[in-house]
C-alpha cells in the first residue's frame, strides 16, 4: 500500500468516536525514524513514572486519566506531549508533536496513523492540531525498553468499546509475562498474541516466534509493535492452534479468549477477550489440544478461567481436562469470584457503567445465563503444563496460592517445573540419598508460649519464590535443620532415629511428603 494509498485508507475509516481506526502502518524506514524520536523523547516506563507521580500514575493505570492530565497541562517535557496524543488520545498542537518528534513530524504521525487532523483552531502557522488515533505507550522489564501500540482506552474513547477492539498492555497480559517461566529456547508461541506483548518478551529468549490470532486487525497492531522495536516475528492468522497444524514449539505461551460471556442475542462479544464458545470450552480444549503442538520437553503457559457449579471443587473441574493429555500439570488458583462479581467486572470492562440501562441488561443476561446453567463462581489462575522427555506417569499438582509472590514469578515456576520433573523420575530412596542444602532465601520460625521449653510451632518462611510458609513437626524441622549439603537427608534421619529412639522407616515415612514438597518448591535444593 503506497503512502497515499494508507493516508486515503485512514481518512475514510476514521469515524466518529468510538469508532475502530485501522492499525497503524509504517516502513522498516519510517518506523527506525519513529524509534530514534521516541527514545530521544524518554518516552519510557521510568521517565514517565518521574513525570506523573505515583498518584497519578496509579489513576492512569486504573483507566482515570482526569489526574495524569492535570499534572502534565503545563509541561513541555516531549514525553508529556507524547502521553497527550499518543495515550490519553488528547489534541496537542502541531508545534508541540513536531517539537516532540522532530525526524518524524507532524506529517510522518499522519502517514503512520498515528493521528490525524482535528477540525479546531490552527497555530500560528495555520496548521490544525492533531489528535491521536491509537494507544502508543513504552512497556518494558528489567531489561527492555519497549512500545506498544494498541486501540486506545475507553478511558480515552469516552464510549463503550467496539468489539474489534486490541487490547493494549492490561493486567492480564503483565500476568501472564510475570508467570512465564523464559528458558533459552529455538521455537515460542505466542497464541493469541493480540497486540505482541507476549512475543516481545518471547523475542528475548528465543531463536523464532511465532504469533497467532484470529483477529486480522490485532496482527496488523503486533507487526506495528514488532517493527517499531525492530523485533522479527513469524505472524499467521487463525483461530487457536490452527495456524500452527504441524509445528511443534519448545514454550507456548497464551493469554486466550478465556472469559466466559452468555452466547444471547444483544450481549457483545469482545474479539480479544471472548472465544464464541459456551462456558469455560475455549479453555478446556486448548488445555487438551497443547499436546499436539509441544515439543518434547516443551512448556505450555496460560491463563484461564473455569466455571464451578455447587459443591464442584475446582480441582476437580481442571483436573478433567487434564485425563488423557499425556502432560505434566502444574495449575495454580490464583483467585475465584461469585458470579455477581464476574458480571460485574466484564461487564465494567466493556465500558459500561453502572446506573445505565446497557449496564442492567447486560449484568442481568451474565446472572440468568449462569443460573440457568448452575454456576455459582468461576476460578482464575495459571496453567502450567510440560511434555515428559521419558515415558513415565505425568505428574499433577493442582493448589491454590492467593497471595503476594516474588516479580517476575517465571524463575519460580521454571525451578518448580525443574524440580517436579526429578520428583517424578526418582524414588523415595533417591530423594532420601541426596544431600539437601536450605535455600538461602528460607527462615525458620519457632512460635511459643514464654517459659515453655518446646515450640507450638515450628514454620519455614519462603522470602523468594512463591513466599511458600510451611509448618513442620519435629522430625521434619530437625532434618532440614541438618541440611547443609554435607549429609544425605537418610543419614539425617538415621541420626534422629537414634536420638528420638524410633524406628526409622516410620520417620522416613513420615517426613517423606514434606521434604518431596520443600523440593519442590525450592525451599530444599
């Protein structure tokens, strides 16, 4: 598509507000251009927390812009400028964008489609201000600086949004990168890669990646996104694992469709956000589709929800999709809603409000659809799942971790994935040869009443990881009390055997779960 052939293509399809523009689009040229500009700009996630604040910053985080505007009025810092048009969808002037962004200017945002032109009062030089047509912000880890394009916000729309609407950095994409675990890999992906959060981390660690959706528009965003950060990326379009029949991957990482809205007439489907399928399907049959597209060895990391009828334990209901899959399963509850809450947060997240009568309707048509199916909440969490290298039994480890975990979370789930598959592979008498040392990020605490010799309770405290606390007897904290690498755990337990004056397989087995789960967690390594 030629530059007048794009500019033409945009003035059409710019409609009134709330409104789906086209992506944005640029040469490998324009967008190394765009790059400079904006790192010259401190268009970063470090400089822009330096420029809001830490209240507004939060309120922006939270979709309010009211407060980010206020604190950037007056400054012509070029990132406050950029945080105008690029974020808020504000107008700035054209003196302020080509101050901004000197090597693109003015003309090369339009060219993009990054903004257009607004009908109000022009500068000095007679030029109209400009106004931004899609999200443009920097995103980034500990080692990145990068940015990400996307619609913008509801926030910035002022409307509902349309159902073709890519999502941009939210709370589920930072979820679901902080969890996944990044082993240097050949082959990653991205499936349902939506605007290319996931495939730029991917992009750090991995030889290729491939990223898949099934919305053309939402490709269209993650080649932008790609290019601007000069990132490669193999895009195919089509639904789930469709695109990729025949490929395997070493890690599969996937943020789907996993929220589960009533299949009626009048309730919107959300393409980046709901898969046309009833109920929790999306889910349970990606869950059992993975197998077909994992290497040997290969990780598979995703989000998901899962509904829960009355006095349906949600360990049950996952563990289901899990029969016959042939995978290593580790799943992690992170939270679970009654069905009132559920509503009322997807429903939110359209850009509904409540107090108007699309609200109602909408939150009424979520209660009667789980009510006439019978649902009373639906859990949220991660799923982890790994393809044996040897023919052995698959291991399953389903629990439930609400609260704070160390950032990123992906090192733990690594080292867990690590150490569960050597559980599997190794017997009691294995684990029992090892000499164990204590992980230096575990403290032990003894809880008791004043004067009384022994403690009620003896309990480690993980400070990394997933911030395990794990409450001991005294057999179990007298061997991890010896664990210092120079004895094997069994000639720990020998010693406590003499000591106690009992019999050793009995101490051996009952310590045995316990120090399998410190394994597993890292507590033991």
């Amino acid at each position: 598509m030629t530059t007048t052939d794009r500019q033409s293509h945009r003035e059409v399809s710019r409609g009134g507000t709330g409104a789906s523009c086209p992506a944005p689009v640029g040469t490998a040229e324009e967008l190394a251009t765009l790059r400079a500009d904006l790192t010259d700009a401190r268009f970063t996630t470090d400089h822009l927390a330096e420029l809001l604040g830490p209240v507004a910053s939060a309120a922006l985080h939270r979709d309010q812009p009211l407060t980010a505007r206020r604190v950037l009025r007056d400054s012509d810092d070029p990132a406050a400028v950029l945080v105008r048009l690029l974020v808020l969808g504000d107008a700035v002037s054209a003196q302020e964008a080509a101050a901004a962004l000197p090597r693109t200017g003015v003309e090369g945002l339009i060219q993009l489609g990054l903004a257009v032109p607004r009908d109000l009062a022009p500068d000095e030089d007679g030029v109209p201000p400009l106004q931004g047509t899609c999200d443009l912000r920097p995103y980034g880890d500990d080692r990145h600086d990068w940015w990400v394009a996307s619609d913008l916000s509801e926030a910035a729309l002022g409307t509902p949004l349309p159902t073709d609407h890519v999502l941009g950095v939210g709370g589920a994409s930072t979820t679901l990168a902080s969890w996944t675990p990044r082993p240097l890999v050949a082959r990653v992906l991205d499936l349902g890669t939506g605007c290319g959060v996931q495939a730029l981390h991917a992009a750090g660690h991995a030889e290729r990646v491939v990223a898949t959706d099934l919305s053309a528009r939402a490709l269209e965003f993650a080649a932008f996104t790609a290019g601007l950060n000069d990132v490669t990326l193999d895009l195919r379009h089509g639904s789930l694992i469709d695109p990729v029949a025949g490929d395997t991957f070493e890690l599969v990482v996937s943020n789907p469709p996993f929220v589960i809205t009533p299949r009626r007439e009048g309730v919107p489907l959300f393409e980046y956000r709901d898969g046309g399928a009833a109920g929790d399907t999306i889910v349970a049959n990606l869950v059992r589709d993975l197998a077909g597209i994992l290497a040997p060895g290969g990780i598979a990391q995703i989000l998901g929800n899962w509904e829960l009828r009355e006095g349906e334990e949600w360990t049950e209901r996952v563990g289901g999709w899990l029969e016959s899959t042939g995978l290593d399963a580790w799943v992690i509850q992170r939270e679970s809603q009654d069905v009132a809450e559920y509503a009322e947060t997807w429903v939110r997240d359209g850009g509904h409000r409540p107090g108007t009568v699309e609200f109602d309707d909408l939150y009424a048509a979520w209660l009667d659809d789980f009510s006439a199916r019978g649902i009373e909440r639906v859990g949220f969490g991660i799923i982890t799942l790994q393809r044996p290298l040897t023919d052995r039994t698959p291991f399953r480890d389903l629990e439930e971790v609400v609260g704070p975990v160390a950032q990123p979370a992906g090192p733990a789930v690594l080292a867990g994935l690590r150490a569960r598959t050597w559980l599997a592979e190794h017997s009691d008498a294995d684990l029992l040869a090892v000499a164990w040392s204590v992980a230096p990020d575990v403290t032990e605490e003894r809880i008791g009443r004043p004067g009384e010799p022994d403690p009620m309770v003896i309990q480690l405290r993980q400070g990394g990881g997933l911030s395990r606390t794990v409450r001991l007897d005294t057999v179990a904290a007298g061997l991890v009390g010896a664990s210092d690498g120079d004895l094997t755990a069994e000639q720990i337990l020998g010693g406590i055997a003499v000591l106690t004056e009992s019999p050793v397989e009995e101490l051996r087995t009952a310590v045995l779960p316990t120090v399998r789960a410190l394994v597993a967690d890292g507590l033991l390594r």
